[in-house]
C-alpha cells in the first residue's frame, strides 16, 4: 500500500472517530485505537471502510504496555505511521476537598498525560531516524486558564499544550513535526452533559477538516475554531481579580457519578 497512514487513539467516538473518517475520505490508511475495539470494528464496518485500508488495535492508553504494543504492532503490521494523533482522553470534573476525587485526578492524568506520552513513544526513534512525520497532541483551550471544578482537566491539558511544546524541540532536528490541537466546544460525549454555555460549538465533522489541514501544514499550536483562541488568549492576558470575577458562580463541571 502506497497510501499515507494514519494512527489515531480514542477513535470509538467523538473526536477520534470524525478525524479517523475524515482520514479514510481523503485516501489515507488507518490505524485505530480504542478500549471498546469491537465497537469500533462495528462502526468500520457500518461506514463501509475497506478491510485492506484499515486495523483495530484494542488498548487502553492508562496502560503504558498496552499502548505501546499497539504502536509496535502497528509498525510490524502496516508499516511507520506518517501521522500519529494522541487524541484519547476524559473530562471529569473534581473537587479537591472530596478525598475520592484524588483517584478521579489520578485517572485524568493517567489517560490524558501518561496516555499521550506512551501513544508517541514507539514512533519517536523511527520518525526520527526517518526524518518525516506528524505527532499530533489533542489539547482543549482549557488548557489555557483553571476553571473551577475542572482542575483536573484545565491542568492536564496544559500539560499536554508544554508536553508537545517540548517534544516539538526535542524533534525538530530531525525534520519531524510536533503539532498542538487545542478544540474548543465540539459536540461529542464529552461535552453532552455539560451545564455551562459553550460559546462556537462545532460538529465534529468541522472540526475534523480544521484539525486535518493544521496538521498538513505542522501547525506548532491551532485553537479550533478560531475564535475559541481569540477567546482563550484575551482570558490568559486578563489580571487575576478580573478573571477571578468573571468565573464568579459560573456552574462547575460535573463530577464522576452526578
């Protein structure tokens, strides 16, 4: 197979799923992880996909084992990816008082942070030695400020936004590009349950052909849509007290079980 390849975590739904067909339309091969990867296989086979143009590899991205397999396996089986998408992860919100929600702060970090790491860590050497390729981190404008009741998702994407920044250095030596996807309302799952506005919601649809064109051009850092990043930037410039009022009774993301 000549076409380009793509590997995708987190791609049973929402997000994840939108790139992975919007991939497949323009010609690419998929490589496609999931925890539910019967799902998944399902959904491949109700959109059509040709048996030849894609694989499942079932995997949770909390297990480092796991996840890097998958990315070995990929490379035995379909060859080096030519983009590698660490999309998987979970909002939950959490109150630091509620001793419980430590484990949800752990169960964030595990997915959104550890997971992201190990999902580019079989590709990194290769790419490398290669000298071309796209490793692609799937932040949130979240990650731009804390909200309150969010802190495990604000900070775990920020961590994801200075992650790439630092892998972005580490392999751009090698001509390997590092790209940052920061979404910002897109109606998925993730955000269904949501009880606050979100202001630009997209369909995943839209923001899959956005994110696809920022990572054809190696976009370092591409808020999505546009507008979330005007919003995201005027909130990081804007004095503590001020923001802090602007927050002032804002509803706070749900918690695990409400």
């Amino acid at each position: 197979m000549t076409a380009r390849l793509v590997f995708i975590t987190g791609a049973s739904s929402g997000i994840g799923q939108a790139l992975a067909l919007h991939y497949y339309r323009a010609g690419w091969r998929l490589a496609l992880v999931a925890r539910r990867s019967a799902e998944l296989q399902a959904w491949a086979r109700e959109q059509g996909l040709a048996p030849e143009r894609f694989a499942v590899y079932g995997a949770d991205v909390r297990d480092i084992a796991e996840i890097t397999a998958a990315g070995r396996t990929c490379i035995a089986n379909q060859g080096l990816p030519d983009v590698v998408i660490a999309n998987a992860g979970i909002s939950i919100g959490m109150d630091t008082a509620i001793p419980e929600d430590l484990a949800v702060l752990q169960r964030i970090y595990a997915t959104n942070n550890i997971g992201l790491a190990a999902t580019f860590q079989p590709f990194v050497a290769a790419m490398n030695a290669r000298g071309s390729g796209r490793l692609v981190g799937v932040a949130s404008v979240a990650g731009i400020r804390g909200l309150p009741g969010h802190a495990g998702y604000c900070s775990s994407k920020a961590a994801v936004i200075s992650f790439c920044e630092s892998l972005r250095g580490e392999c751009r030596p090698y001509g390997v590009k590092v790209v940052t996807i920061a979404p910002g309302y897109i109606a998925t799952p993730l955000t269904a349950k949501n009880r606050y506005r979100m202001p630009f919601l997209m369909q995943p649809a839209d923001f899959a052909a956005r994110a696809y064109a920022a990572i054809e051009t190696g976009a370092s850092l591409r808020f999505i849509p546009w507008q979330m990043g005007v919003v995201a930037r005027t909130m990081r410039l804007l004095p503590n007290a001020l923001f802090d009022r602007l927050l002032a009774g804002r509803p706070r993301k749900h918690r695990q079980g409400e």
